[in-house]
C-alpha cells in the first residue's frame, strides 16, 4: 500500500493553532508536493500518483481547493476570511484522505469540521459566561455548566429573526462557523454527551396552553434539542413541582428545588439539564484522606479533607506566563479534569479570563504523563445564579426589551427571567456533578411607541367598498379640508345676514 504523502514532503506548521483537521496537513502537503522535486527520495514509488506535469497540477489546485475549504476561519463580524494553520492532533481518529481505485482521494467529510467548530465557538462563548458569573460572585465558590445556557440561547436564535438572530449568532460565535446548518450541527453535539454512559443530557419546553407556538419550531426544537413541550397549568404551585420534578429526573435528584418563584405572567419556559458522574481512573484511598491546610491567601488557613495519592499518573506542567500548575486529572473513559492552580495570594480572576477552548486544546496536546503526587480537597458546591445581569454583560440586552421571536410565535415575546443552578461533589471515587439552566419568556405588553402609525395627515385617496362581493361602491381623495376659521367666519355671517 503506497502511502498518499511522500516521505520526502515536510509538513511545518505555526505553534499556536485553533481548530482544525488533518486533512488540512494533508491538503498543505498536496501543494508543497506539486513544487517539490521528486528526487529528493529516489526509493520513493509514485507511480500510483501519476508522472505528468499535468496531473502534479491537478493535484495541487484539489489540494488547494481542500485547503481553503476545511481551514477557513472567519472572524466574528463576518467581514474577512483568514488561513487558519491545521492542528495535528484534534481528535484520536481524525479524517484521512485515503486512496480510492488507487488514483482518487475520497471526499473530505466535513461533517467532522463543522462539529469541532460548533463546539469551539460553544465553548468560548461558555467561558464568556463563566467569567460574568465569576465577576457577580467575587470571593464565593463558582460553579456551573455554561454548555445548558448556550444550549438555550442557541433554541432561542433558531427561533429569531432579524435584528435578534444576528444579536445570538455573534454572541454564540455561529457568524465564523459559514454553517446554514448550525443546529443540526448541534444535534450531534448534544448527541454526544449520550454517547457516555457517565454523561446525560436534556431540554424541555414549558408553556402555556394559549400560547401561540409555531409547529415549525415546535417541530425543529424536538427534532435538533430533544425538547419537548409541556403545558403549564393554572396554578403557579403546581407549574413549579412540575417544572422541578423534571430537573430533578434529569440531574438525579441532585437539583430538587431548581424554582422557588414563577411569575404569573409567565408564558413560556426553556429548560435544560445536564448530568454527570465520573469515576477516577486511579481513586484516591479513603484512609490517605486528612485534614490538611487549605490557604486561603498569604496569610489565612482552613482545614479541609484532603485526598491523596502519592504515585498519580497524569498529564502535568507548569505554565510560566499565567504563574500555575496544571494537571489533567482523567477519570474512566474520556473525560477528565483539568485543574489550574496558581501561586498562593495570585489573582485567580486574571487565570480564568486566559482560559479559552485553543489553549486547553494544546495543554491536551503537549502535556506529557508523569507520576505525581496528587492532593485535592474533598468539597461540595451548589451554586445559583441569576443569569440576566450575565446576559446584559453579554450585550444580550436586546432580548429583554424588544426582541424578535418570530420563529418561536407570531406573538410578541421577550426575555423576562434567567437561572442557573448547579452541585458539584467530589470524592475519594470521583465526581458527581448536575446543572440546570431556565430562560423565562413571556408575551410582551404592547407599547403603542412600538406599532405601526397610520396617521392621515396629508391628502390621501379611499375606498369603500364590499368586501364580500368586491364591489366598488364609492371612490374618492381628501385634499382640501375646511379650515376651523372659515367655518366660523361662515357661521358668523350666515348669523348677521339672518339678524338683518
């Protein structure tokens, strides 16, 4: 079997890369090999590639086309398109371009491109989040999954229209991904959290019975998400159960009073559910578990249970551009936990603003495996949040006030509520961790600023006419109307005329 690379070909690429394919490294290649001499590997057999100089540029203008197909990232406005260098790693079984009939390479897949993208721009809009719920909660644990809030607002752009659906495209990252098919796309991202056994995931629609909602996307949201619908009734009391008894079901009791409120007004609620429970690959030991110093800052201590192992495999580094250890700590499967953990007294607000999806990419990359000795804290944390001054910091503003939801109902909609809640536990066995994320949404009171005017102040033509049988009974224009002075200077002399 020939191999569809020349060994002679050098691939080199620039350090830092965000997405992409190595089909990309493979394209490159395709071009380097049309301007490089064949002879630099006389024990090199090409013949399955074809001698001619025509069939070398052939191979180049496919491997260019491929290049620009699969590695074109644009930026956030949309305006410009840049070459966005391969990365080489990016999956355990990325696509190749082997040879088919011996002569043609097989299409590129991009359905793998396009989900890696997805996930890339649903991920740094997650860190977005995260960081404005970190801002709201300074000094207080933190934890949430922003994945069931993009979740929501991506429902809620699939159902917008313009301006609202341009608004949530540059928040959620979708203007890079040139994707007409982003929430398909989705599907297979929400898909894939099933596909480990540790990992669940779920969406639902609460509404109201008189709630006029589109079948197009009552339709779309089951097919793309798997949300459902489910009416609410007309007790508030019994609304809340229901809606809590769901998130309870799909976070395994760890969430069990998600809502404590809902509004009367309330037309229509999108929740959604995550739930995991990871196993160590290596556990802690129960009995290696002591209380132990945990600093506060410089100056402060508390005491806290602390696992340990003394001989931990896994991937570990120090980064000396953000002051930190780092360790990815894997449970079974392929899943893990990646920890930061800076300088004692550092500023960790500044650590969390440097995370983004490339740079965790390429610490899964590089970080080589080693034995180390490991110590975290046994610690649980429930966290809730209010999510709207989130939003606001998102400039998402918009959906609070005068949105277009005319993909959802022909009604007038707008974002009246948003909530986050998660729990996290973790212990000598692993890690069990749920969150759930609600965006309340509700009929609009008409302003009358907002309606169309139809003011006639100028001269303007009318019909009367049947509506019934269409006839015409009677036509006309206004273009001259009386005066309030010349209807009292006619008054008054039709009054003096009268006197005489």
């Amino acid at each position: 079997m020939h191999r569809f690379i020349p060994s002679h070909v050098q691939l080199s690429y620039p350090s830092s890369r965000p997405w992409y394919t190595e089909a990309c490294d493979e394209a490159v290649a395709l071009k380097q090999l049309a301007f490089t001499p064949c002879k630099a590997n006389p024990t090199e057999d090409f013949s399955h590639l074809g001698g001619s100089p025509l069939f070398t540029m052939k191979l180049f203008v496919f491997g260019l086309t491929l290049l620009l197909a699969g590695c074109l990232e644009g930026t956030e406005n949309g305006d410009t398109l840049v070459i966005a260098p391969p990365m080489q790693h990016l999956s355990k079984t990325p696509p190749h371009l082997p040879l088919q009939d011996n002569r043609r390479p097989h299409i590129l897949n991009m359905t793998w491109i396009t989900f890696h993208s997805l996930v890339e721009s649903l991920n740094d809009c997650g860190f977005d989040i995260y960081n404005s719920v970190s801002k709201h909660k300074a000094g207080e644990n933190v934890f949430m999954s922003p994945f069931t809030t993009t979740m929501l607002l991506s429902m809620m752009h699939m159902g917008s229209g313009k301006p609202t659906d341009l608004i949530l495209a540059r928040r959620l990252r979708f203007l890079r991904l040139r994707n007409p098919d982003v929430h398909a796309t989705m599907k297979q991202v929400i898909d894939s959290t099933h596909s480990h056994k540790s990992t669940s995931f779920a969406a639902r629609i609460f509404l109201k019975e008189a709630l006029p909602l589109l079948d197009s996307f009552q339709e779309n949201a089951e097919k793309f998400y798997s949300a459902k619908p489910t009416n609410l009734v007309a007790d508030k009391k019994a609304n809340i159960e229901m809606v809590n008894s769901w998130v309870a079901e799909k976070t395994e009791n760890m969430i069990k009073n998600f809502l404590t409120d809902l509004s009367d007004r309330t037309d229509m609620l999108l929740v959604s559910a995550i739930y995991f429970k990871g196993l160590w690959k290596d556990p802690f030991k129960e009995r290696l578990t002591e209380l132990r110093d945990f600093h506060l800052d410089e100056k402060t201590t508390k005491k806290v249970d602390m696992m340990y192992s003394p001989n931990m495999n896994i991937k570990y580094g120090d980064n000396d551009v953000l002051h930190c250890k780092i360790g990815i700590i894997p449970f079974v499967g392929d899943i893990s936990l990646m920890v930061f953990v800076p300088s004692i007294g550092a500023n960790i607000t500044a650590l969390e603003a440097s995370l983004n999806n490339r740079f965790l990419k390429n610490l899964e990359d590089t970080l080589p495996i080693e034995k180390v000795r490991v110590s975290i804290p046994k610690f649980e944390i429930t966290s809730k949040q209010d999510l709207m001054p989130v939003l606001d910091d998102l400039d998402l503003d918009d959906l609070f006030r005068t949105p277009n939801l005319s993909g959802i109902s022909l009604a007038p909609l707008a974002v009246t509520g948003a909530l986050h809640k998660a729990v996290i536990k973790v212990s000598e066995e692993g890690v069990e961790a749920a969150a759930s994320s609600a965006i309340e949404i509700t009929l609009m009171a008409i302003n009358p600023a907002f309606l169309p005017e139809l003011l006639l102040d100028r001269p303007f033509v009318f019909v009367i006419r049947n509506r019934s049988s269409g006839l015409v009974m009677f036509m006309g224009h206004f273009v001259q109307p009386e005066s309030h002075n010349d209807e009292s200077s006619e008054e008054s002399s039709s009054e003096s005329s009268s006197h005489e």
